[in-house]
C-alpha cells in the first residue's frame, strides 16, 4: 500500500510551500520496512496563497461541520487534516470529497482544481 503526508506552511516572507512525502509497503502490522517512494517540495502560486491566507482568517474554518459528496467505496482514502493557525486549530478527518472552506484548503493541498 502507499501512504501519503502533504504539509502546505506559510514562511516568514509571506510565500506558502508545499511538501509531500509517499511511502510504500505491506499492509497491515507486518514488522516490515516501508520505502520512500517519492518526496516533492513546490511553492503555491500566489492566488492559492491568498486564498490560503482568506480562508484561514474565517472562525468558522474551525468549528463548521464537515461536508462531503461523492461516493465512499471499498478501499477509498481516508484522509487527515489538521490546521493550525493564529486564528485556531482543527482536525478533520473525512473520505470521498471535502467540500466549503476546508475543502478549498485540501483541494490546494492535495492538487485537486
């Protein structure tokens, strides 16, 4: 199986990053060791960052509930999002799509357009 981290961070100079790191290896809790498949580092474009810095000003970011769509199949990711701010912290944990605001953030994230 393949397991993926995304980090998306904001720099002191204003400019947001993006790293992402996948791991493959057996599933389950075989004692086996995982390979890095890949590791890519990017900087968002300017809209994507100010769209970033808008949506995490909003308190609602970190207290809505969470809206999906789409269908949840056998074997469909499942997903972990934290964010962390000066204006709150959450944690989402959802499958199939993430929609309003947070899923605007995990749309940039996870390269969705």
């Amino acid at each position: 199986y393949n397991e993926a981290s995304t980090i998306v961070w904001r720099e002191t100079s204003g400019v947001w990053r993006w790293s992402q790191a996948s791991e493959e290896g057996p599933g389950g809790l075989l004692p086996i060791e995982r390979k890095l498949e890949y590791f890519k580092e990017a900087e968002l474009s300017r809209a994507q960052g100010e769209t970033l810095d808008c949506i995490i000003r909003n308190p609602r970011l970190y207290s809505d509930k969470i809206i999906t769509s789409g269908h949840v199949g056998i074997g469909a990711p499942f997903h972990v999002m934290s964010i962390i701010s000066p204006h709150g912290r959450a944690t989402l944990k959802w499958s199939a799509r993430l929609r309003g605001d947070s899923g605007e953030i995990a749309d940039i994230a996870l390269g969705h357009n």
